[in-house]
C-alpha cells in the first residue's frame, strides 16, 4: 500500500509527527491465509527499522510457521553480527516457553497459553520491544484461557511506542474495538476447496 | 492456518504426492494491507526451503518495501555465506530493471513494466525459480501496459514446479479465474480512517 493520505484530520491535539508515530495496535484475522504471513512480513519490516522484535507463538505444533521462525531468526543473526536491523526473538508454546523452567504440558494448554500472556504483560509494563507479534492469540482469548477485558485493558493501557499484531481467526469484537487496524482475509479461492493437500514451503 | 485436510478429494488421476507438490498460482487482492507483505513472507517460508526465489516490483517508488527488500536481500547473504536456505533476487521497476543497461524511463513505464514481464516470461520458460514474487502485478494489467490474455496463458503453461504469488487491488477477473489461490484483504478498521497517516515501519 503506498502511503496515503488520511481522509481526515482529527481535532486530537496531535502534531502529525505525534500521530505518524503513534503505536499501532493490529488485529489479522478472518478465515484465510496470510494472518501470520503478513505479521512475519510486517516484522521482517520492523527488522529493518532496528526495532526490537519477540515473536509469541501461541501454537502447539512445532512443525508451523517454521520457515518464517528460520527467517527471522536468521536477520536476528545478521543483526548480532553486523549491527543492520534489530533484535528478533521467537517463543513459542508448543515446546515449552523458553523461558520456563517447566516443558510445555500438553495436559494444560490453558495453563501454557495464560503463562505466555503473563510473559507479555511483564515486557509491555517494561515496554520492553517495538514490535509484539502475538500469532494465534485469538484462540486462547476464544477458549477462555486468557480474559478478553484484561487482554484489552492491558493493550490499551500499555506505554510508550510498542506495536502489536494479534493474529487468529474469529478476533473478540472487543478486541476489534480496541485496535487500531484490522484486517480480515477472506477467501476467493482455495486449492484445498478442489482437493489439494497442504504443501511445504506453501503452508508451513 | 493448520494444515488443512481437503474438502473432497478430486478425481483428477494425480497422487497425493503430486497434489501436494502442485505449483500454485497464488492472487492477493483487495483493498486492504497484507497483500505484498504476506506476499514476503511467503518468501521468507520459501527461502527457509531452499527455493530460489525472485521478487519482481512493479512500482515506481524507490521507498515502498524497502524494509522487506533489505529484510530478503540479508537472507540471501545469509544463504551464500552459509548456504543456508536458498538465493533470493529483489528486481524493482523503479529505477530501472537490474538487468537492463538503460535507467528507468520515468516517461514510459508503460514499456518499463512490459519489459519487466518479458524478462519474466523468459525465467518461466527455463523454470529459473521456484517462487516468483510479481508484486504490484495488477496494475500494468489494468492500466493495459501488458496483455491479460497473454499473462494468463503463460502462467497457465508454466513448466515445471514454479510457484507464483500476484499481488495488487483490482486482480483482473481472467487472472483470478487462472489462480489456484485467491485471498482478498478486506479492510475492517484502518487508522487513516481517524487521521492517522502512514508510519514508518508499518506501512513501508
């Protein structure tokens, strides 16, 4: 999309710089591909920036969105050993958060997905990155495992210039209410409609 | 999205084997963000399996993605110190195709994009890559610079196992017809809608 003009200008007492700058709250959703894609793509851009970047993954397959997890990982890598871009860190829930002493139960993805949330709210509170990418994070909102209310309170009220990308289908009007951009991907045309199986590289 | 199990299996005499290998011929259209950015990061996936990959911008603009560029472009460094995940080639129309000895002709770029396409139809022809990146495609098909026709037949006829994603507003009803996959990004929220104009990092 090139830049555009906005189609107004609002009477919020903001210069322009304030409102170009102003974090961005992002929901991907509906029930077409390209949700995550388009956040890993939107992190890879941020990469760029220098910004500081984590990746919470709230899947439970290890084999998913594994390209994109090599990708930027690898920019991490150039960033470490060049200076260009920013820090990229990627946690995911399907083996265990990386920072937890405990391995992922699978007894309890409630308990995972929530402990993965509490992990979010402490680097929000620090404003500790630039960029949050919470992949798949409708589902433990749809489930109950996080409380919606909480998750948008904490999103609303979180300081400093953080972006956040939440990614899922079926997004909690709440949670529609409170972003700043949603976009919903919807399906003209899929290949598994006539048949075709999932493919690497493609899917995963 | 998971992987999917289809929906009917098709009685087209192909294996599952050579289901799941097809080529696909992938459309991102519609009027909202997501649509190059997905579009890359489906680059990033395919650079993670080794694929070479090649990015064709049809846009005059020197600034628009330059995030992803140098987000791919590091990953192709990574690929050739490391031999990690595959080689990736950025071409932009912008200032003038790599491969072309003249600059860009601000005043034609009608012809400018055709020869954009032609270099394109002669990589599909020797099945050069394994995934083509045509973003901003759309355009030089309705403002007529290249013929719909023409493109249709020869990503139909395509040999080999090269995948192509198109990307661009307004996809041409033939071109849709021809794809395999086709996702539309539809606007739910946007937050030029309340003034807030363009930022770096999220829009470019």
């Amino acid at each position: 999309m090139p830049q555009g003009q906005p189609e107004a200008v609002p009477a919020d007492g903001l210069t322009t710089r304030q409102r170009r700058n102003r974090p961005l709250l992002m929901v991907h959703t509906g029930p077409m591909k390209g949700k995550s894609t388009a956040a890993f793509g939107l992190a890879m851009r941020g990469w760029h920036q220098g910004w500081s970047i984590a990746v919470f993954q709230f899947v439970k397959s290890a084999r998913w969105r594994v390209g994109e997890e090599s990708g930027l990982l690898a920019l991490n890598g150039v960033h470490e050993q060049t200076g260009a871009g920013g820090p990229v860190e990627w946690h995911k829930m399907g083996s265990g958060w990386s920072w937890s002493r405990k391995p992922g139960t699978e007894a309890d993805h409630a308990a995972d997905a929530l402990e993965g949330w509490r992990e979010i709210q402490r680097r929000l509170a620090e404003a500790r990155h630039q960029l949050y990418v919470l992949d798949e994070f409708t589902y433990p909102m749809k489930w109950g495992w996080v409380d919606v209310d909480e998750v948008v309170d904490t999103l609303r009220n979180r300081p400093g210039g953080q972006h956040v990308v939440v990614t899922g289908r079926d997004a909690d009007p709440r949670l529609v209410e409170a972003a700043d951009l949603v976009v919903e991907m919807t399906k003209v045309k899929h290949p598994m409609d006539t048949g075709q199986k999932g493919q690497r590289g493609i899917e995963w």
